[in-house]
C-alpha cells in the first residue's frame, strides 16, 4: 500500500478523502496506530493538505476501530494549530459514547460550545446514546426533551438512540411510545426497525415483531441479508418454523437475498420439524440464487426426509451428497439406515451401505495424506 501511494506521488496524483480514509483506517486495522498519526502529520509529502477534512477521516477512522483515547490526545494536540467544525467534536464524542464515558462527552461537548461549534442533532443523539450506555436513562430522556429547545428538531438518529436506551433496560413499552411518537414527526431508518425488531423477538414478542416487519416492507425499507439472519436466528431457536417462514417469504417476495447461513437456519429448523415439502421448496430457492450445498445442507435435507418417511427420497440425497464428494455424519446415516432397515428394505440398505463404506474410506485416505502434507 505504501509502494502504491509512493508511485501516486511520483505521478503527481494526489490523494483524496476516501484515499486517505482507506490507507489511516488500515493502519489502525492493522495496529499500527502510531503510523496512522504519522502518516496524517506528513500529508503534505503526498501532496495533501493537512487540515480539517484530513484530521476528521483520521478520527473517524481511530474513534471506529476504539481508539478514541488516542482521537482525543490527538485532537487537543491539534486545538489552536487547525479549525475544529462540529464533524471533529462529533467524531471524538461518538466514540466516547459507544464507551459509555459520559464524562469524556460532557467535557468534549463544553469544549466544543467554548470553541463557538454548536451542537448538531448528531450531537445530541451521541450524548442521548452515551447516556443510556452509562445507565443514566432518565438524564438520557432529558436532553431528547430539550432538543428542540436548543434549536434541534429529533430526527431519527436521536430518536433510534432513545429506542435503544429503553431496549437496553428491557422497558419495550417505552419503546413504542417513542416509536409511535416518532411516526408523526420523521421516518424510521434501517436502523430504527434493527433494533425494534430485534428486541421484540428476543422476549418472545413474535406478533409484535411481524407487524413492524410488514411496517418495515410497507414503507419499502428493504432488510439485508444480515439483518434477515438476525431476524431468523431467534426464531428458529424455539417453537415451531411458521413465523421464520412468514419472515423468509415476505423477504422473498419483495426482493430480498438472503445468505446462506439464513438458507440453512430453514432448513435446520424445517428438518426438526419435519416440514418435508418446505424443505425442498427452501433447498431449491436456495440452489437458484447461487448458494452451494454442503454436508450441513445434504444432512439437514436427508434428517428431514427420514422424519416423515420419505426413505426413497432420502437415499437420493445421500447419494447426489456422494456424489459431490460430502459423506452424511454417523447419526444421520445411521438414522435413515435404521429406517430401511424396519421398513424391510433390506437390499436397499445394503446398497447404501457400500456407497457410505467407499465414501468413508476415500475421506479418511484424504486426511491421512493431508496430514502428511499431500493435499487433494
């Protein structure tokens, strides 16, 4: 990365904001945080200015990655020598509050008042989040109730950052209040349904949940896939399969991906439950959008299959699984063997068994090799 930034010199290119965001946030990734403030103080080497905007990535960058003891040292390194504007404070003051250091916010924010920047809604939200970090929620609900006061309408960040304070003490009746409040005087973001939805389906509230899920669709505010398996993850953790399928289809329906570790939560849960025509209804969406199956998927299919029967079918798999190179665990071939078995389909058993004591011996011969080094 240096050799590639040492040749943009030579060339006379010089760098810009996301540049300098990819190459300060690396070394903070990396450690190298020393190098990170360094490479800021020596910008104008690369042909950059070494002002505000640069100073701002830069703390943007330490505050993101916990840093935020060396952001602070940094900014008041700097105090007097560059302008601060309120995205500096608000950097350093974000991450204070993600820490839960109220204190480090209150004394940042009256810096920031004495240096004539005046608070913002971004502001507020953070000392509102910082707040409830700290367990002060009442003191949190304060300051939300006399934003307007200072001149700052609430708009979603703020409210999102009173939802969570209430989530995080399990008042979720709160939580509504504000959300319903929040309904008449701006939208709700991504982030608004994350945390609603989320904390609805960690205390069992599945009706609750749904509802501002469809909310969420009407308003076509599309999950990712990330929060799709948030969502999943819960409810295929207890009860029966029938709302993670409701969340599995309406996402479907209005467009969304849904990753692979979603795929097989379905799948995981269908199986248990036997929901057999489901399972292969999941299985081939899951093929269409580009998913590859692996042994977990083969075996979820196959555990299925068994639960309701469907022993013919289940032999397939075991087979298409073969063929593909993944051999089904002991519990599972030994589930549906057991099954042929009682069922008196003896020959077929055999047959099954054959393929299952090659597959078996061709895995272990690739371990050993592997072991030795020879891979395959």
């Amino acid at each position: 990365m240096e050799e590639v930034l040492g040749e943009m010199t030579k060339q006379g290119i010089s760098p810009n904001a996301e540049t300098l965001c990819i190459v300060m946030d690396s070394f903070v990734r990396a450690r190298r945080v020393s190098k990170a403030v360094q490479f800021f103080r020596n910008l104008e080497d690369f042909g950059w200015e070494c002002g505000t905007e640069s100073l701002n990535v830069l703390l943007k960058c330490l505050c993101r990655r916990s840093h935020v003891g060396t952001a602070n040292s940094l900014l008041n390194s700097m105090r007097g020598k560059l302008p601060f504007n309120i995205a500096t404070y608000n950097s350093v003051i974000g991450g204070w509050s993600k820490l839960g250091r109220i204190v480090e916010v209150e004394r940042n924010l009256k810096e920031m008042v004495v240096d004539g920047v005046n608070p913002d809604c971004g502001t507020f939200a953070y000392l509102i989040e910082g707040l409830g970090r700290a367990g002060r929620v009442d003191d949190a609900v304060a300051v939300f109730e006399k934003m307007e006061d200072n001149g700052c309408v609430p708009d979603a960040v703020a409210y999102n950052a009173i939802i969570s304070n209430f989530v995080f003490v399990g008042n979720l009746d709160e939580c509504m209040k504000y959300f319903k409040d929040m309904l008449e005087k701006c939208s709700p973001n991504t982030d608004t349904y994350m945390v609603m939805i989320s904390a609805f389906l960690k205390v069992r509230r599945v009706a609750d949940a749904l509802e501002l899920f469809d909310e969420m669709l009407y308003r076509m505010i599309l999950p990712n896939t990330g929060m799709i398996t948030s969502f999943l993850e819960p409810l295929c953790s207890f009860g029966p399969p029938h709302a993670a399928m409701m969340i599995y289809k309406k996402a479907r329906k209005a467009g969304c991906q849904l990753s692979l570790k979603a795929y097989k939560l379905l799948l995981m849960r269908l199986s248990r439950f036997g929901k057999c025509g489901m399972i292969l209804s999941v299985w081939n969406d899951m093929q269409e959008c580009g998913h590859s199956s692996d042994i977990e998927v083969y075996e979820y299919v196959i555990n299925g299959l068994c639960n309701i029967g469907q022993l013919e079918n289940a032999v397939l798999v075991v087979e298409e699984a073969l063929s593909k190179g993944f051999c089904p665990c002991k519990f599972i071939y030994s589930k549906l063997n057991n099954k042929l078995l009682n069922a008196n389909k003896v020959e077929r058993a055999y047959r099954l068994f054959l393929k299952i004591k090659k597959a078996r011996s061709l895995e272990n011969a690739q371990r050993f090799w592997r072991a030795n080094g020879w891979h395959f």
